[in-house]
C-alpha cells in the first residue's frame, strides 16, 4: 500500500530541560508534523554543547500516548549525547487516562498497518532532517505498544540501525520473512509478564531465528508488565492491573540498551 509522507514546516515552542543536567546543556522543544492528514505533536531533546552531527534515536510511547515517560526517556538520550524524538503515534498529542481508551487508541493504529507507518515514517524523517543528526544514524525504541510497534517497522524492513523493546507485544500475524529485517534488534521483557504468555516468547525467538535476524532477547526474572515506569505501580493499583516497577531491571535494561546503541553506531 502506497503510503504518504508530509513533512511540512515544524514549529517550536520553548520548553523546560533534562533532569540532571543544567538548562544550558539540554535543549528540548516541542515540534509539529504531519503524517497524511494528521498532526502529530513529538518531542525533541538533544545536547545543543555538543558538536558536530550525531545518531538519532526515535522513542515510541506506552498504549497511554505521548506523555510525560516518553519525554523523560527522550531527555535521558540527550544526556548519553544522541538527538531523540519522543515520537506522536495517535495524532494531536493525545494521551489516555483510563485503560480502555488506551485500548482503543492504540488497537486503532495497530490494526491499520498504513497510518501506523505512515506516522513512524513522518517521525522518522523529522529527525533525519533534523540540523544536529547524521540521518544514516537512526535507532528507534519503544516501550509497551511502543515495543511493539517498533518491532513491526523491524519486520517491514524499515531502514533503521537498531531497535529496541521494553516490555513490548511481541506477537503478530504477519511473521518476518527471512532476509526481510534490515536491522539488529533488542528486547528487553519481562519474565513475569502476564501479557506476553511464554507461548508467545517462544513463537517470537523461533520466527527471529526463522527469519535470520540478528538479535538479542534479555528476560528479567521477576519484572512484571510496565517495569522500567517508576509510575507503574499507583496505576497497576488505581486499575487493578498486573503493572509493577522493578528498579533492578529497569537499571539492567537500560545498560543494555547504551551498549547495543554503542555497539550500532559506532
């Protein structure tokens, strides 16, 4: 399916900085772009000291949307010295306070593969165009429906050097064929997560291998669904959802990613 891309002009508004860092290091803005006939409201972080162009990575938010953790995590790259994009996957910066609107929102662009690529995309060229990166240099996460999504652009070949799941779905109905992925991929679960059955696990690694993919898959023993979100507790609770946080394994997790990043840029 043919798929439309718009990059039209992106506008800026000034915006607060990075944690642990001074104001004068970490530059962050909000910025607007479209994809076909949708605005998308993303969030770009990027060390305005450093010199010189360097990798981008795209950050794919929770089912909850563009919220305040995708952000965060957008500023934590910042500070490891990449540009990063807090990517918009459901149009107009809309987020979700109860599970069965993020629910809907996010079954509404999984199930239709042409907008949720369509969107990806538009992201990702926002960020390839961007002054500060070099567009050869492009990695995406995504944590939760963020994890799966960027597993699906994986699968449809979209050219990135690397991507990277927390937590994510890990199912699909269109499995990747062999020679089909054009990038490394990392995922980061949770052994005690009760969305992703051990069957799914399993059917997961056997397509990877299938398909010749070049991968790496880290269960964390313990951690649960949402385990790298400080803030997944009190909403587990509030919703009576299996949603827990595990500092061991949010630390684990995020060391991996630096060193898989690391080792696909450099």
């Amino acid at each position: 399916m043919r798929v439309l891309i718009m990059l039209p002009l992106i506008f800026i508004f000034t915006s607060a900085c990075a944690t642990g860092m001074q104001a004068s290091d970490i530059h962050t803005e909000e910025v607007i772009y479209s994809a076909e006939t949708t605005n998308m409201k993303g969030y770009l972080a990027y060390d305005k000291n450093r010199q010189g162009k360097r990798p981008g990575v795209l950050v794919v938010h929770e089912w909850w949307g563009h919220n305040a953790y995708a952000r965060k995590r957008a500023e934590m790259l910042a500070e490891m010295g990449y540009t990063a994009l807090a990517v918009d996957m459901y149009g107009d910066g809309k987020t979700a306070d109860h599970p069965k609107d993020a629910g809907k929102f996010s079954s509404a662009v999984s199930k239709n593969k042409s907008v949720r690529k369509a969107r990806f995309l538009a992201a990702k060229a926002l960020l390839e165009n961007h002054s500060t990166v070099k567009a050869d240099d492009i990695a995406a996460i995504g944590y939760c429906f963020g994890g799966g999504t960027v597993l699906a652009m994986a699968r449809e070949g979209v050219k990135l050097d690397g991507v990277a799941s927390f937590h994510g779905s890990l199912g699909t109905n269109e499995p990747a064929q062999s020679g089909a992925v054009k990038t490394r991929i990392l995922v980061l679960h949770g052994a005690d997560d009760p969305f992703v059955p051990t069957e799914q696990v399993a059917a997961f690694k056997q397509e990877m291998e299938n398909a010749g993919v070049d991968y790496k898959f880290i269960a964390y023993p313990g951690a649960k669904h949402s385990f790298t979100n400080p803030g997944a507790d009190a909403v587990g609770a509030k919703f009576n959802l299996p949603l827990q946080y595990n500092a061991e394994a949010d630390t684990k997790s995020w060391a991996e990613l630096q060193t898989f990043l690391k080792q696909i840029f450099k």
